[in-house]
C-alpha cells in the first residue's frame, strides 16, 4: 500500500489534528488503564488514582514528542506512541499490595537504567529472550493477573452477600458484548478504541443503575500539573529484580515494534536508531517514575494503525503527544476515569488481560515446535501459575526470596531464562 504522508512530511494543520486524534485514541484507554487498574487492585484513595493517570498521561505524552522529533541522541525519529505499559501491571499489584507505591516507583526508577544500559548492548538481550522466553512471560503476565478482573467483577470481599450480585455481572457481561462486538464489526480507528468505547458504554448503563459516584470529578482541580515524588520512593531489592525483569522483557518487545514501524514507514533503521529509541524508552521510564507515572512502552496498536492508514508522518504523532500532556494537566479528565464503576472494569478486564496471554501465545508459536521448547514452555508456565494460585509454597522461604518468588511472573520468568539457557538445542529448536 502507497503512503498517503511520507514520515518527514507535514500534512495540512486540520488533517494532521484529525489523525492525531485517531492515534489518540486508540492509545488513551490503555494509558488512562493501567494506572486505573494497579491503583485500584493495589486500593489507593480516588484522589491518588486520578494522580497516578495524570502524571501516566502527561509522560506519555513528553516521551512520545521525544521519540518522534529527536533530540540528539535520544529519540529514533518514527511516528511512535509512548504509553503506560500493561507488561508491567502484574508485578506492580504484587509489589503494591506487598510493599506499597513508593516500592513501585522505586523499583521502576532504577529498572530503568536497565533499559538505557541495554540499549547499548542490545545482541545480548535479545539472546537471552528469544519468543520461547517472551511468549512465556507475556502470556504468564496476562493469566497471573485475570483474578484481579474476577475481583472487580465482585466488587465486595469474596463471601459477602454484596459480591458478584445479578446488577454486576450484567454490567460486566454488557461492557464485554460492546468491546466484542465494536472489535469484530468495526473497522479502523473504531476497532482500535473498541477497550475506551466498552468503558464509556458500561459506564452509561451503570448511571441508571445507581452505581456511579461523581464526588470525584466535583473535588478533582480543573488544571493541575504533575508533582515530583509524589508519592516519594523506596529501595527493595526484591521489587527491583521484579519489575527489572520485566523491563528486559519489555525492551525486546519494544525492538520487534520499532522495526515493524520502520517497516510500515518504508525507512530502514540505520546504525544507532535503536539505540535511541531504547534510551528514549528508559529515560522516559526514569522521568515518569520521578513524577508517579507508570512505566513506558511503544504501543503496538499504533504500530498498526500506521500500516493501515498509511500515514507515516512522524509530526502527526508528535501532535497526538501534546494532546496527551494537555490530558495530563487536567485532573477532572483522570478523575472522571475513576468514577468508573468496578464491574465495567471488570468486564473490560476480561479482554485486556486476555489479549495480553494472547500476544504471549502468539510469540510462542513463533518458536520452534520442539519437546526441548515444549519443556521451557510447560515448565516456566507451571511455576509461575503455581505461586500465584497457591502463595504457601513459599511459606518456609526465607523473607528476602519469598519476596522475589512471590511473583508468578517474576519466577516464571526466571524459569524460563533458565531453562533456555541451559537445556541443549538441538538444530530443530532453533529459532
């Protein structure tokens, strides 16, 4: 397909505001997301979750102004959008709930020095996680955190009369249909906000029902820009080998997305693109956690939307990154995300972290189909469900491991390195 807007091309001001939007919005719902779902499965106040998806908000928005003009050596210059990542919401919540935010920023702030040290090294990291590796962790990311979608769908402790009643699960299921349904009819632009369109839709058919508190939006400030530590921040160094461990994973993917960008963008990545793409993505990562804002990462759906529009300009996407900062200093636009009901999130939840195993899934059938594979798959897999569904199998470690282990994701992803890197391959399990 012809290129309608070449990636240095500057289309005229009204077409280049209409395909900001349209990225805009098929990457709000993620970003606005995460921060909603770690703040309320780790049971932050509605005032701190509307910080957490402001400060989300306006980082995004910096990081991808970043990536797309670039600034010296920072910055891979391709119409690439920044946005809180989902890879990293499962040990977020462990983290939370364990050890509180300011672990959580923390451990972010000094993972991300990770991701600017690795892109310097970049042929190693991708050894150590080809998609054997990959796809497990993806796909353990999203089965370790589908309870918190069950929970939600509750909305009240687990053997309270109030849990999981008719009103709830029909908002859930109703909020699913219109995702399912907008995803699979519709095209474009509209398929891609199908995540954004289930919540509004949920949220409209909850008002009626009694199950929307808007004291939120009333209290929240009109503008407001983001406040360095915030929250504060604090060293553990379970939680740092947690999310740094998913950092790694989220480098690799960030790679594969940078190229197929280049790709739809009919430009070949030259000598140190990646390399600053990479240390846009970490100092990103460390200024959003210097300001409580959820780690960062290339959105693939924006990936897509250039190949399908063809609209490679890299200034349109520059504008979607103001939009987003404009998002980000206007609390009641964060509050009004928070008033939206658990159940709708619930039901919302089932798809998103759904289609976060789906892309692990996806990974792994790119692997070789081996019984050498087959034991790196089944293994890893195993041993992270296994600490999520049943947490006493570390009741006699010692506290510093229990830690680190409690995290499916973290241990399956420790299994998974492992065995890959020890276990002999054979010339058929060769990626």
């Amino acid at each position: 397909m012809e290129l309608l807007y070449q990636l240095d091309e500057k289309p005229p001001y009204g077409v280049t505001l209409f395909l900001a939007i349209q990225h805009m919005l098929a990457s709000i719902g993620g970003i606005v997301a995460v921060p909603l779902i770690a703040g309320s499965a780790i049971g932050l106040p509605p005032q701190d979750i509307v910080t957490l998806i402001s400060a989300s908000l306006f980082v995004s928005g910096l990081v991808t102004i970043v990536q797309c003009i670039g600034f010296k050596q920072i910055g891979i210059r391709l119409p690439v959008v920044m946005g809180s990542s989902f890879a990293f919401i499962g040990s977020i919540i462990a983290i939370g709930k364990t050890e509180g935010l300011d672990a959580v920023l923390g451990a972010a702030f000094v993972g991300s020095f990770l991701v600017v040290g690795s892109s310097f090294y970049m042929s190693y990291i991708r050894k150590l996680f080809p998609n054997i590796v990959s796809g497990v962790v993806v796909t353990l990311i999203g089965l370790t955190i589908l309870p918190v979608a069950m929970n939600w769908i509750g909305d009240a402790p687990q053997g309270h009369s109030e849990f999981a009643t008719l009103p709830k699960i029909f908002l859930a299921a109703a909020s699913l249909a219109v995702v399912i349904g907008v995803s699979v009819f519709c095209k474009g632009v509209v398929a891609a906000s199908s995540i954004i369109i289930g919540l509004v839709a949920g949220y409209m058919m909850a008002i009626p029902l009694g199950m929307v508190d808007v004291t939120q939006i009333g209290e929240a400030n009109w503008v407001a820009a983001p406040m360095p530590l915030h929250f504060g921040m604090s060293f553990s160094i379970p939680a740092i080998i947690t999310i740094s461990l998913v950092y790694l994973v989220v480098v690799a993917e960030a790679t594969g997305d940078f190229m197929a960008l280049a790709s739809n963008c009919r430009v070949e990545l030259k000598g140190n693109d990646l390399k600053k793409g990479l240390l846009a993505d970490g100092l990103g990562s460390t200024f959003g956690s210097f300001f409580s804002a959820m780690p960062v990462a290339s959105f693939s759906q924006n990936v897509g939307i250039v190949g399908i529009s063809g609209v490679a300009s890299r200034f349109v996407v520059a504008v979607t990154g103001c939009l987003l900062v404009l998002g980000g200093l206007f609390p009641k636009f964060a509050a009004l995300a928070v008033t939206v009901p658990k159940p709708v999130l619930g039901g919302v939840g089932f798809v998103m972290f759904g289609m976060i195993a789906y892309a692990g899934i996806r990974m792994l059938m790119k692997a070789t189909d081996s019984r050498r594979n087959a034991i790196v798959v089944c293994v890893a897999l195993a041993s992270g469900l296994a600490v999520t569904y049943e947490p006493n199998l570390l009741r006699h470690f010692p506290e510093s491991l229990k830690l680190v282990f409690h995290s499916g994701i973290t241990t399956g992803t420790l299994a998974a390195v492992t065995l890959n890197l020890i276990l002999p391959m054979s010339k058929a399990s060769k990626e």
